[in-house]
C-alpha cells in the first residue's frame, strides 16, 4: 500500500511541476550578538546579512564552544534555520533535517546557518471548502562550516486534506506524509495536524 501511495505521490509530483511550488535557500539575517565575532568583507556589509567570518574568537559556533571565556553564541538559536515540520518538509519533526549540537552531553537541535527546501504541490478542489493536496518536499540546513550538498536533502512526499472554513483565514490540514527512504535516527510522523498555508 506504501508502494502504491509513494506512486501516486511521484506521479502527482510530475504534474505539480506546472502547479505552484515553492523553493527557498537562505542564510542568516538579522541582528548580530557581537559585532567582534564578525569580520566585515565586501560581501558582508549590510545589516541585514550578518555571518560570522574566518575565526570568531569572542563568539561560539556552536553551544559545545561556550565556556568560561566565551559565553556567547555567534548566531542565536533563534535566529538559524530549521527544516523540518509541516510548513518546510512535511512529516520530520521541525527541526531536524539539519546539524546537532552537544551541550552538557545531551544531544539537540542546532538550526542551520544555510537551508534549502522545496515545496511541490497538486491541489484538487473537491468543493468549495474542501481540498485534496499531493505534495513531495525537500530539504536540509547546514551547519557554518558544512557545505551545501544537494546529496544531504532528504525528501518526503505524501497527501493532505485541508478544510477552508469560514471563521479561519487559514485551512485545517490533516497530512499523511511518507519517508520514501528512512534512516536510522529519523524522527518522523506519518500523521499530523496543523492550522496554516505551507508556504
């Protein structure tokens, strides 16, 4: 049955080349913790591009760099890109199609320091409120010293029923997403629910 799904899903992929799609490849923006932790270039000069350059002495990459002497991140978490999760590749959690950090021992989320994902959908309108929605994606986030590589995208392809209904300006979805090639560690959920457009 997964066999047959995974078809329907590529053929309709096939088909959604002509219907909208979506692909973004991104690096950090934003505010900087620490102007000493970035080296200015020609590249590099605005204010809303900020990305460490060459040697950050005063700053940690990654949480497994902070100590005593350097408390501070080069690039918030907050402020890095996570692929993963209903609105990037649908059926990872969010997250974690991306680098790892170790802090304390433990294992976590780093976010990304580049992304790039796709979106591909084939809408039928059933009815007025109603949708049925084939879609495969793709993505990963790179970590800052990690180069894109378009072999590390990983991919999920599936269905999703989304419900417009008139006191939400945003549909319900019910996703049925498919890992077409899993992998040990994978944190993957074939159900989900949602409020909100994929992109």
């Amino acid at each position: 049955m997964r066999r047959i799904f995974a078809g329907l899903a590529a053929a309709a992929f096939v088909l959604a080349l002509g219907a909208p799609a979506f692909a973004k490849t991104e690096t950090v923006k934003g505010q900087i913790v620490d102007q000493a932790c970035y080296k200015m270039d020609k590249t590099n000069t605005g204010v809303d591009h900020k990305m460490p350059k060459g040697d950050t002495k005063d700053c940690a990459i990654t949480l497994d760099q902070i100590s005593e002497k350097v408390s501070k991140l080069c690039v918030p978490r907050g402020q890095r890109f996570f692929v993963g999760g209903e609105y990037s590749v649908r059926g990872f959690e969010f997250g974690t199609l991306g680098p790892k950090e170790k802090f304390q021992g433990l294992s976590q989320v780093a976010g990304g320091y580049k992304q790039v994902f796709f979106n591909s959908e084939y809408v039928l309108k059933v009815n007025d409120p109603l949708r049925v929605v084939f879609f495969t994606d793709g993505g990963w986030a790179y970590g800052y010293n990690d180069k894109v590589d378009p072999k590390s995208l990983r991919y999920s392809t599936g269905a999703e029923l989304r419900i417009f209904l008139p006191v939400f300006q945003f549909p319900i979805r019910f996703i049925y997403a498919i890992n077409p090639a899993p992998k040990k560690g994978d944190q993957f959920k074939t159900f989900n629910f949602t409020i909100g457009n994929t992109y």
